[in-house]
C-alpha cells in the first residue's frame, strides 16, 4: 500500500483526531450516561422485577407519587406493579454535569391516570443512581386560575420569618448552604413582586411544574404573573418550609421539600439548581399537592 502524499496527511489525521475527541465527549456525557440506565430502569418497573429496580434507586432515594404520598427505596419496591406507567411521551433531558433530570408524562393504567413526572439521576462514584421520581396529576385542560406560588395576603400585615430567614433544615456543607441562602432570597423576592431582582435566579430555559397539572410554565410566564401581582398590588405569603433536604454534586443541586401554605394543602416540590460562573440558579421544580 502506497503512503499518503505528506500535503494529504494532516488533513487526514487532524479528521481522525476530532472524531476521536468528539467520540470521546459523547461517551463522557453525562445526559449519554443517564439516559441508558433510565431506560433499563423504566423497563424494569413495567415488569415490577424488584432485584433489577433497586439496583439503580440511590440509597436516599424517595419515589413521591401523584397523591403526594413519598415512599423509601425499601416501601416503594414492593408497590412497583401499581406505579408501572405506560410510555413516557413528550421526554425533555436537563444535563446539568453530575446530575440529569428527566421529564415528561405518562399514564398509570392501574390508576387511570396520567401524571407530569420527574426522574433525577445523579453520578456516585460507582454508577448513576436515581435520586428521585416525582408525579404531579397532568389535567386535561389548564385551570383558569394557576396554583402553587402562595397564599394571597388579603390585605392582612404580612410575615415570612419562614421561609424568607429561616428554615427547618441545617445544611452540612457551605455549598449547600449557597443554595438555601439564595432560595431564600427567591423567596424574598417573590414577597415583595421584585421581578427585577426575581430573574436573574433561573436559567433562561427555567420550567415549572406546578400541582394544579396545567401546562409546565416557563421563565417568561412567572415573569408575567409575577409583574401582573405588581400592578394590581397584591402580596402573596411564600408557603413555610416543613422539610427540607440539598445534595450539591459539582456545579448543580438538587433541593427536595415540602411546604405547608397559609391556604390549602401541602405541597412536595423538587428543585433543580445549576451553577453558572459563580451564581446559582434554579433550572427546574415541581410540585405536588399532598392529599
């Protein structure tokens, strides 16, 4: 076999380097990473085999279903036959590094219901592992009245010691206390309708699930209700933290709570965090009322 021309050989190489190092970032992915395991998961709850389930549920895993009822890895495995979902359909994939959430919607045959879900994955050391399942009831028509931000102050003098100072949970390291500490400022932005201060805390693809099952609502949707609470003077009361638990994995977090609002019932809400050149933001949350 003939040697290349030399004017031919760097071309050549140069190609088959970049192949190699774009063959070699698609295999580091870490969405490439979770997404197969999900799979293999999710075909193993529709077959309610317990061994291979388990294998991919985190030790402080917790699957919270639509009702809001939140169950361990070890009470969840034996109910898997009853949450077996038809297909995920309209599947959307946040890689943030060390962790990847996946969501969508599905139907529950056994429930005759269909549901809004959330998976989390995150990267340990040994394999990616789920971290969390969420559901939230998927309406079938948007509620004219969208739910899930706050009790309205009805002119009433206003408090939010909890959640805008305080909160029922001690982080354990200091990046998981960034990530409480400007939750909170969220939270205090909200109380006094500050979109200017409110916008810069989500990514600008932020979604937000919220338990009344309407349709997800994105940045610029909260940006107009939050200025329309503006302009028609209305406060409402942030919904006081009951529970609350931060894992921090490189430069994302993932924020699992449940909140007891002035009105109504309890809600279970998962939050995905992103850090972006120093600054934490919220890219995703979802919440599920408690009945």
């Amino acid at each position: 076999m003939r040697p290349l021309p030399r004017r031919l050989r760097f071309p050549v190489f140069l190609t088959v380097a970049l192949v190699s190092a774009c063959s070699a970032r698609a295999q580091a992915s870490p969405e490439n990473g979770a997404v197969a395991p999900d799979h293999s998961l999710t075909a193993a709850i529709s077959k309610a085999d317990q061994a291979t389930v388990g294998k991919f549920l985190d030790s402080e895993f917790t699957w919270t279903d639509r009702t809001g009822k939140t169950r361990s890895k070890s009470e969840i495995l034996p109910a898997l036959a009853s949450l077996a979902s038809e297909s995920d359909a309209d599947v959307k994939v946040i890689d943030a590094g060390q962790v990847v959430l996946i969501h969508g919607n599905h139907r529950i045959p056994s429930q005759n219901a269909s549901v809004r879900f959330l998976r989390v994955w995150v990267k340990r050391s040994e394999a990616w592992q789920l971290l969390v399942y969420q559901e939230t009831t998927k309406a079938d028509k948007n509620p004219e009245k969208r739910s899930g931000f706050g009790a309205p102050s009805n002119d009433m003098p206003v408090g939010c010691d909890n959640p805008c100072k305080t909160v029922p949970y001690k982080p354990d390291t200091a990046a998981e206390q960034e990530v409480v500490s400007m939750w909170q400022a969220v939270e205090r932005t909200v109380l006094t309708n500050d979109v200017e201060a409110w916008t810069p805390n989500f990514t600008d693809n932020f979604i937000f699930v919220t338990p009344d099952g309407g349709a997800p609502l994105n940045k610029a949707d909260r940006v107009t209700m939050i200025t329309e609470l503006r302009r028609t003077n209305t406060t409402l009361i942030p919904a006081e933290v009951t529970s609350m638990k931060v894992w921090v994995l490189g430069d994302a977090a993932v924020m699992r709570s449940e909140h007891k609002p002035l009105h109504g019932k309890v809600l279970h809400v998962t939050r995905l965090f992103e850090k972006h050149n120093g600054h934490w933001q919220i890219a995703f949350g979802q919440q599920t009322w408690v009945d």
